[in-house]
C-alpha cells in the first residue's frame, strides 16, 4: 500500500502454505506497551462499539454517488499548509487484510494508543489499486448536530465513506480491538513505510496477509465541523497522494 520505505519481513510462501495445511496454533501475542497519548479522550463502552461494528461491516458496497461536499477535495499547496496555525503532525496507518475491509488509526506517535480507529467502507485491495493513481482523496460525511450538543468530530460513530468522490459505503468508529493493538505493536518501530504483515491463516487463507501503510500526517482543523488530515510524503518523494476529510453537513 503505497510506496515503502520500511517493511516487516512476511512468511515465505512455502511455510505459509504448510502452515495452512496442517492446523497449528496461533503464535504468541505480544504484550501490547503502548503508552496512553497526552490528550486522552473519552470513550464510549465497547459493546456499543462492537454492536456498530457488528451491524455496519455487514452493509454491502453499494453504487457509486457523488460526494456531496461542496468544497473541492484537492489537497492544499506545500506553502499553504506549512502556513496553517492549527496543524499538527499525527502518525496515520492504513492496515487490512488484501480481500477484507480496510481501517484507519490515529496516534499521536508510534508508541502510543490509537485515539481513533476507523472502520472504512472499502476492500483494502481496493485501496491500493486507488493509491497506484497517484492521488487519492477520502471523504466521511455526518450529519450535523445541534449547536447544543458538545459531541466531537472525531467521537461521530457513523460516516458515509467517499473515495475520489464515490461512494462506496459506511464507515465506524470503533474501540481499538486486541489485533488492532497486536498491528500497532508490531509496527512501533515504524514511523513512516509500507508492507505486509503475515496474516491468520486459519481465518484469511494462505494469501492472508495483512498490507499496512504508515506515515506522518497533518491534522489542519477548519472548525467544529471539519478536519483533513494531509499525508506529508519525505522530500523528493514522488509516492502517492493521500487526503483524509472528516466534515459534518
């Protein structure tokens, strides 16, 4: 997914074969020594997570529509984002099975806690097709709430999911599951790259493997409604162009 700069060393195919083959059990987790990030923020309880989770990841891809954001999805210029006030840097992660559903995290840096993780509406072979472009951007719409209401963008359980303006679906919000956590322990080291991870065989096949992505964004806030989080490439890099839109309308 994207262009690698790191990569995690996957099984060969002939081990990954053989462990497929006879059944064995899985190998031994990691202790998970993230730290928790400096602005924590409130979560809701697991089971309304796991309930959207349950119900949303059962909704099919459905036909392309046009995003209905009224701005224009392009990315801002070097210039203008280097002279945003409000943005900060964020490690991102795009991670997901080839033929299994594609999540987003933010953490403050590597070793922390994931402060979002985000189901998308899209397969992650899918995705990385749209990365080989050039170009991508991801949109997720909410509807807005009432000016009384003190819920925060990033806390929305539900988003319709846009990828170069389609549609392709819902994305959820969820608490960050054990494997979830086992990905962001394995890839610690990692600030910046892409590659595969050797995947569960027994759930994914011998193909299972599991593609990521990592690198530094910028979080440029417009208001209470709207955040875009920019892919920040290292410098002479000509690697793919990655925008992530979060808005309420």
């Amino acid at each position: 997914m994207g262009s690698p700069n790191a990569k995690a060393k996957p099984q060969s195919p002939t081990a990954a074969d053989d462990d497929c083959q006879t059944p064995q059990p899985p190998p031994p987790r990691q202790p998970v020594s993230l730290v928790q990030p400096s602005e924590r923020k409130k979560n809701k309880s697991t089971k309304v997570f796991r309930i959207f989770r349950s119900v949303f990841r059962s909704f099919p891809i459905v036909a392309p529509t046009m995003c209905k954001m009224s701005v224009t999805l392009g990315s801002l210029s070097e210039g203008q984002r280097s002279s945003s006030t409000n943005g900060k840097k964020v490690t991102g992660t795009l991670f997901g099975y080839r033929k299994g559903r594609v999540s987003f995290s933010i953490q403050e840096n590597p070793k922390c806690l994931p402060s979002l993780v985000l189901e998308l509406a899209m397969q992650t072979n899918v995705l990385q097709k749209e990365m080989g472009t050039g170009m991508v951007r991801i949109a997720l719409e909410c509807d807005k709430r009432p000016e009384k209401d003190k819920t925060k963008l990033l806390e929305e359980p539900l988003w319709t999911t846009y990828c170069n303006g389609k549609k392709t679906g819902y994305g959820v919000k969820r608490e960050a599951l054990e494997d979830d956590l086992q990905v962001m322990e394995l890839l610690k080291p990692v600030s910046m790259g892409g590659g595969v991870l050797p995947g569960n065989c027994e759930v994914e096949g011998s193909d299972g493997e599991l593609a990521y992505m990592r690198a530094h964004f910028e979080r440029v806030v417009g208001s209470k409604d709207s955040e875009t989080y920019y892919m920040l490439s290292p410098e002479g890099n000509n690697g793919p162009e990655l925008s992530i839109f979060f808005v309420r309308i």
